[in-house]
DNA sequence: GGTATGATTGACT
DNA sequence: GTCAATCATACCA
C-alpha cells in the first residue's frame, strides 16, 4: 500500500503568525529523544494579549519569545511544573504556542516510567504532565525544536480543529486561541464553547 | 530587602 | 467541590 511519509517541519514552519502556526500544530508529532505524541491541544499567546508572558515587553525570563521562530520556550509555573512553548514568527514578536497536551504514540513504556501511571488518556494531558513525561525542563529552554534532541513532523491524517477560550488565565477570556483536535481523549479538560 | 502571584497538578472532603 | 505544594519573576519599599 502506498502512503506519504510524515514531514519533518523546518524553521521556516514556524516563521508565520502565532495562530496560524498554532492550528497547523494539531496532528502533528512531537518528540523528544525518540519520546512523544501527537499534537492534541495548543494555545496561542502573543505581545498584544494581556495574558502573555510578552506583553510586558523583553524580559530575562522571556527572552525566548522575543528570538527566532522555531525554539523551545520553557518556564516553570507554580514552581513546580514545566511549560513547553515554541516560538513563532517573525522574530521580535514575541508569540509562542504553548504545546498543552499530546496523544501518546512514541516509547510509551519510557513516559509511564516518568509519569508513574499507566492510563494513556492522561499519560500527556496537560503541560505540566507533557514534559514531564517527555524529560523537558529547563535545560532545553532556548533550543531548536527542528534539531536533535527534538523533532516535529505533520503526519498524513490532519485532524480537525475547534477552537475555544484558554485554560487557567484570568485576562483575556474573550479571546478563543485555544485550539484542540476535535473530538480527542488526551486532551486536558473539553473545549468550552463559550 | 520583602511579598504577591501564577499559561498546574494531585490529593483530599 | 476545595486546597496545598513550591519558586522564579515582578513589583514595591
């Protein structure tokens, strides 16, 4: 039988606007170390939305956001979990897409060691549980997504997507840039239709 | 110098 | 449903 190949995504993938990147995500495959899943839930930020990281201008802790396209924004929240971003264009414009959830597909047996349990449903359900399970911390804040240890590919099936208010902010609820596969089990919580 | 607050999760009533 | 864990950053004195 014939099928295509998955496409490895390159940096000029990400060099387009934070929404648009951040709807493209879905379905595709991340990995770390051999180590991942598909792309189920994302959420959008940028220097003009209240809610961001970036919308106090450059800091030491953003820094990240504000360089090239295609790199791993990671930051600690509530000092205990970390948070996965990549970096979207053009350069300056300090948007990112904070990669939320996953379906695993890739050494599966290697995030249930991590994780400590077994259901898949909530082996990647949310950012902190991600890179958890994929070994992300800080030390990868600032590297290429499109290079070794990590990869991302678009896979054949594209899902499709809903788009729905983001998860746990308090400032700008109104805005819909959270983006789901519709219709999967790993997500976080359901997309609200507000 | 001190203090308030989170792009969360897991445990518990 | 409620709540504690735990710390880098931001903001105020």
């Amino acid at each position: 039988m014939e099928r295509a190949d998955p496409v490895s995504l390159t940096s000029t993938f990400f060099d387009r606007d934070v929404e648009v990147v951040a709807r493209d995500l879905i379905g595709a495959e991340l990995t770390v170390a051999g180590v991942g899943g598909i792309i189920v839930e994302v959420e959008a930020y940028d220097d003009q939305d209240p809610a961001s990281h970036s919308y106090v201008g450059p800091t030491l802790r953003n820094a990240v956001m504000f360089g090239p396209p295609g790199h791993a924004y990671v930051y600690r929240i509530y000092g205990l979990h970390w948070c996965l971003n990549v970096v979207t264009g053009p350069v300056g414009s300090g948007s990112a897409v904070l990669i939320r959830a996953l379906q695993p597909t890739k050494g599966v047996d290697a995030m249930v060691t991590r994780r400590g349990v077994s259901e898949l449903r909530t082996l990647c359900a949310g950012p902190g549980r991600l890179t958890h399970a994929l070994a992300i911390d800080s030390s990868h804040n600032g590297a290429p997504l499109f290079e070794a240890p990590f990869s991302i590919s678009v896979q054949e099936v594209k899902p499709e997507v809903v788009a729905g208010p983001r998860i746990g902010i308090s400032k700008a609820t109104n805005l819909h840039r959270r983006f789901a596969a519709k219709g999967s089990a790993y997500l976080s919580r359901p997309v609200s239709l507000l």
